[in-house]
C-alpha cells in the first residue's frame, strides 16, 4: 500500500461485538468502505478495549468469534483487504509496548477530565476507586493504536473529539521531550446519525435487542420489522401519522430514499397503514442488503479466508509498527 494520490492515512477501530447491525452500517461502516477512496486507511478490531467491558472468562471467550462475525461483515459491506490494512489489535503486540511507555508521560489529570470517562462510572455506578486502569488508560491505549502506524486522520463523530484531543496533547509532549516523532492526528469529522432501535425509545443496539442484523435473513428482518413501534399515538387506520416521531419512517430515509416523500405524504393523509408502511420498509431493507448478504455467505463459505486476510493485515500492520517503536526507542535512548 501507498499513500500516492491519497490525501493521508486513517486509523479507525471496532470492537468486537459480533454481528453488525443496521445502525453499525449506517453510523460507521458506509463511511469506512467510502473512506478507502481517498485514504490509505487502517481497520482494526480492537480486541484489548473490549476486554474493558468483559470482566470474566466467559466473557472473554466471546472476543475471537465475535472477531469473525464482525469481520465477514466488514468485507461483506466493502471493506477490502486490497485497498486497507485489516487486522486484529492483539496481534501486533507492538501496540501494548507503546501504550505502556505513553502512560508514563500522561498525567492522570488528563485522564480524569474526559467527559467519557465520568459518564462511564456514572453508568457504571462506581467510583474511582473501584474501576480498573483499563478504563482510566483507554484513551491512553487509543492514542498508542493510531500514532504506532503515523496514521494523521481520524474519523470521528463531535461526541469523540474529547479522546482524540487527549492523543494530540499526549503526541505534542512526546514530541516536545523527545523531539519529533508522531503526527499529530487531526480529526476527520463525521456525522454518525443516531439509529433508533425497533423500540422507538432508543439507540439501536444488541444489548437492548432492539436491533436488525445486516446477515439476518429477509424472513427475520420482515419479522422484526413488523413487531417495531411506530406513531404510539396512531391507533386507528383513519388516524393521520406523524413521521417525524416514527423510527420506521427514519428507516425509510435509508433503505426507500426514493419513496420518502410518497411515504410521508400518505402517511399524514391517512391513506397508509402502519402494517402497510413496515411492509415496504422490510422489502426496501432486504432490497438493499441483498448484495452483502449473499458476498457474506460467499465469504462464509471460504474456510480460512477471515484468517488469512487478518494474518495478512497484520503483518503489514507490524511492518509500520515496528518502525514506529524502533523509532520511539531510539528517543528515549533505549534503542
């Protein structure tokens, strides 16, 4: 990979949940496949964050197949492994050497003030006694994942430039006591539109299983579909919708763009029915996942073919992260 013609290089990373769902596509995955045009971008699963939230060996055991299912939908949706660098962030041990050598310079006042991190215990419901430093040093260990490859970009959303301006404060004073070493990453903002989940109430997510998995079959997302709350105050068929309260009608903006108008107006005309309206929002979803569903069984298919690509992206992965620490050690005099 080169950065000829590219305007920069991209890190970004997922945990490993499992299966990606609609939000996940909308909200991230749909800009990283559309990122690789213009970036010579770095995907990565970040399997050391996820063990901030999974305290016991079940747990944990999780983390590798989850790896697998969320990976096949990476290359399912677009992300391609000749374009962008994909791996696993355990795997390029590199980047536990670098987040412990960063932590020495971070003061714990920095880390403190993060407004994620304050919402986190709240959350939580625990002090900052009783947390563990993973959850104190995450943006410490964000730092190490995107500077260890000199990526200059990252993609954020407005709620995460807090973290992405404690990895320039962090990068400016290893620059300044050591002398230059690390770009500065900037950040590449992006809108993450927020996905309600089938619930109406909340944010699309697994763990409130209000969710649409993008390798659920038609017959499934059609099931789901018809149990999603729309207008609680339509009760009857001559009741005028209201769209701009209904997460179907959201839905629509996505999976029916062509028909939003069409859609609203006989929604507020009363002349469509709420079944007939998650009828069309079912087909337009199956519609537009048709493709990915069938390279994501195509991929499937492939015994070994995950692995092999994350072996691949890793290796390159370790390329600039070897040079990177070697770098970094020569700095400090250790080298």
């Amino acid at each position: 990979m080169t950065t000829n013609a590219k305007k920069g290089r991209i890190f970004s990373g997922m945990r490993p949940s499992g299966r990606l769902h609609l939000g996940n596509h909308i909200g991230a995955l749909q800009n990283w496949v559309n990122l690789q045009q213009e970036y010579e971008c770095i995907y990565c699963a970040v399997d050391i964050h996820a063990l901030t939230d999974s305290a016991s060996k079940d747990a944990t055991s999780q983390i590798k197949p989850n790896i697998y299912e969320m990976v096949l939908d990476w290359l399912a949706a677009g992300v391609d492994p000749e374009k962008s660098i994909i791996f696993v962030q355990s795997h390029v041990r590199e980047v536990v050497i670098l987040h412990g050598i960063l932590s020495m310079f971070t003061p714990m006042g920095w880390l403190m003030r993060v407004p994620t991190f304050k919402e986190k215990l709240r959350q939580l419901d625990a002090t900052e006694h009783t947390v563990s430093y993973g959850l104190v040093g995450y943006p410490v260990l964000m730092t190490a994942d995107i500077i260890l490859y000199k990526a200059d970009t990252v993609p954020v959303g407005e709620d995460q430039l807090p973290h992405l301006e404690l990895a320039r404060e962090i990068v400016r004073r290893f620059n300044h006591l050591f002398g230059p070493t690390f770009p500065e990453p900037k950040a590449k903002l992006t809108t993450y539109p927020l996905v309600v989940g089938l619930d109406g109430q909340s944010k699309m997510s697994k763990s409130l299983d209000n969710h649409i998995e993008l390798a659920a079959s038609p017959e499934d997302t059609t099931k789901k579909v018809m149990k999603a709350v729309t207008d609680p105050n339509r009760k009857f068929l001559s009741d005028p919708g209201r769209p701009e309260v209904c997460n179907v009608f959201a839905l629509h903006k996505y999976f029916n763009p062509d028909k939003v108008d069409q859609i609203h107006q006989q929604c507020t005309s009363a002349s469509i029915g709420c079944v007939q309206d998650k009828q069309l929002l079912a087909k337009g979803i199956n519609d537009k996942l048709n493709d990915l569903r069938e390279r994501r069984q195509e991929l499937a298919s492939k015994k070994g073919l995950v692995e092999e690509i994350l072996m691949d992206g890793a290796a390159k992965a370790q390329t600039i992260a070897r040079e990177t620490l070697g770098q970094v050690m020569e700095r400090l005099g250790l080298a």
